[in-house]
C-alpha cells in the first residue's frame, strides 16, 4: 500500500523518557547486546549489518549462497526460514546446518520466520505467538550462539489491515522468549507489510524496547515504495537515531510494485548515521518481482543491475562491509 510519511510523531520523542529511565546495558559478553541505540559484538565492538537476505527455505539446496555472498564482502545475512505453518517446516538439523554456514563464511546470521508474513490481511498468516513457538522449539540449536545469531521474531507480522495490537503482541512475544531462555538480540519486524506508513513501529518502539528484560531489541523496518525520497528516509531512520533506538534497514529494494523507492537515499543516509541494511534479495524472486534479485539463478558471476549497485555501488557492500570482530582470525566454535 503506497501511503505518504508525514512529519508528525512527537509521541516517539516523548517515549525517549521511557528509554533513558531505565538506562543502558553493559555489553554482554555471552553475545551480541544493543546500547546508546548502537549494536555491539560479544566484543563490544560496534556492529554495523552490511548484508542481503536468502530465501533458505524455498531454496535449501542452494547453501553455496552463503560463501558466495561473503566472497562479495557481505558481513550479514538474514535467512528466511519457516516455522510448518505455510511451508515447508525448517528443522532443527536444518537451522544448525545453516548456523554451521554463516560461521564458516564468517557472516552473522540473522534468522527470521516467514509465516508471519501479513498477518491479519493475508490468509494462512500465522500469529508472533505461533512464531515464539517455532522459536522455543530451536532452543537446542540456539543455545550458545548468542554470538553470531539474532533472532528476528516474525517478518512483516501484519499488513495493513488488524494491526493495532502490534505493540503489545511484540512485547509479550519478546517476554515470552525470555522466559524461554533466549538471550540473544531480537529484532522486530514493522507492521503494514514492514513498511510502517501508519508509524505503529515509530511511535511504539520505545515501550516494546523497554519491555524486554534484557533491553535488547534492534527494530527492523522494510524500505520499498513509501520510501521513496530522501526525506522521508532521514526522517523515520532520524527518529530512532534521536530517541535513542536501534535501528535497521532488514529490507529494501531499488524497485518494487508499489512503487520505487529511493535506495541512493538509503544507503547514503545509513552510512553516514551507522545504521545498518539488509538487501531483498539474493536470488530465487518470483511472482513479478525478479527484478529483485541480486543474482541471476544464485550465480555470483552474474550480478543484476540491483546486485552490481548493492555489492559495488556507492555506499554498498564492498566499500562499507567490515567483518564482525567476533571471528577474529580464528574459525569460531
């Protein structure tokens, strides 16, 4: 839905009261952990996402993708898994698979469940709740790599229809896995189709943020028509920067169907303010928009328009990427 960003949302800088109440963390040395809206590594060291997003599970036979991106000098990759519910269920010895591949190709890995995507307008979409459930049943393989793996809970959890509860739906999906044991960075997932034109994300964050005991939730927005000119790009990005609240661009595109939009913009303004980005998609898109692959049938020797600008343009991949301080020089456990 092609919806025009305003410039109204006092109630987030009136929120930023509710963020610095309770203060920082210290960095956590069992993982990744979020301070002064900044993501630091298990090292302490800032971590900025330069990186793309992989369709793993509609396509698990394609695991050279991994070593392909890094050799592109991607620093991050977002994997899209599923939880049963609408495809194929990701299993445990699949998702340790694809942990055993970012680690390998020295990339952090952050995993998302796909079948949240549009819940409340698109049928068949799950709940955050269904997707805590997929989550919990991944303790096993999720124990102890706190420091290469952020969870993020659901993509796009609500379209642009019944999204009113998001908030709240977020706040208790986090405290849910808390209890559950997990430690690692969660990230969230705007609602109307992760675009946020309603600015439901925007004037809420900082009580979903202050929700989670470990105060350690990055919030991801997705950046394709509503995003079309620079203004609106510093504005909602600035917001966060100005309340003090992580945040990153986990998809964007340089065209879409509803509209194109301004991935210069996007990628200059991110560079400038540390704000990391995740790049839709590597390869495998259909249903009209192909256009959105970076590669052509997963090859790396043959980048698209879209793969060229994102791994050698300005601002992109190959001028920006700098490799998590975690892996050192030695392969991580």
């Amino acid at each position: 839905m092609k919806t025009r960003l305003s410039a109204a949302g006092a109630t987030l800088l009136a929120l930023l009261v509710t963020v610095l109440a309770f203060g920082q963390p210290a960095h956590a040395a069992a993982g990744f952990s979020v301070a002064g809206g900044k993501l630091y590594d298990a090292n302490g060291a800032e971590f900025i996402m330069r990186g793309v997003n992989h369709a793993h599970t509609w396509y698990p036979q394609q695991t050279s993708s991994f070593a392909d991106v890094k050799a592109l000098g991607a620093n991050t990759v977002r994997v899209v898994l599923s939880s049963g519910d609408r495809w194929t269920r990701n299993t445990n010895a699949d998702v340790a698979n694809v942990i055993s591949l970012c680690k390998a190709n020295r990339l952090i890995c952050v995993l998302e469940v796909h079948d949240t995507t549009g819940y409340g307008e698109q049928s068949g979409a799950i709940t955050l709740d269904r997707a805590v459930d997929y989550w919990l049943s991944l303790a096993d393989v999720l124990a102890g790599q706190e420091r290469y793996v952020i969870v993020n809970i659901g993509n796009e959890p609500y379209g642009n229809q019944n999204y009113a509860s998001w908030a709240t739906d977020n706040a208790n999906a986090i405290k849910r896995l808390r209890a559950g044991g997990l430690t690692h960075t969660i990230m969230v997932d705007a609602p109307n189709w992760g675009q946020d034109w309603s600015f439901t994300m925007r004037d809420n964050a900082a009580s979903v943020f202050a929700a989670d005991p470990a105060r350690n939730t990055v919030f991801s927005i997705h950046m394709y028509g509503v995003f079309d000119t620079a203004a609106e790009i510093s504005d909602y990005l600035g917001r966060f920067r100005t309340a003090g609240l992580p945040i990153v661009v986990g998809e964007f595109g340089f065209n879409h169907s509803d509209g194109n939009p301004d991935e210069d913009a996007i990628l200059a303004y991110s560079q400038a303010n540390g704000i990391g980005w995740l790049g839709w998609s590597w390869s495998g898109n259909g249903g009209g928009v192909e256009y959105l692959d970076l590669a052509t049938n997963f090859n790396p020797a043959s980048l698209t328009d879209w793969g060229e600008r994102l791994f050698n343009g300005v601002n992109g991949i190959r001028q920006t990427a700098r490799e998590a301080s975690v892996f050192g020089g030695t392969p991580p456990p």
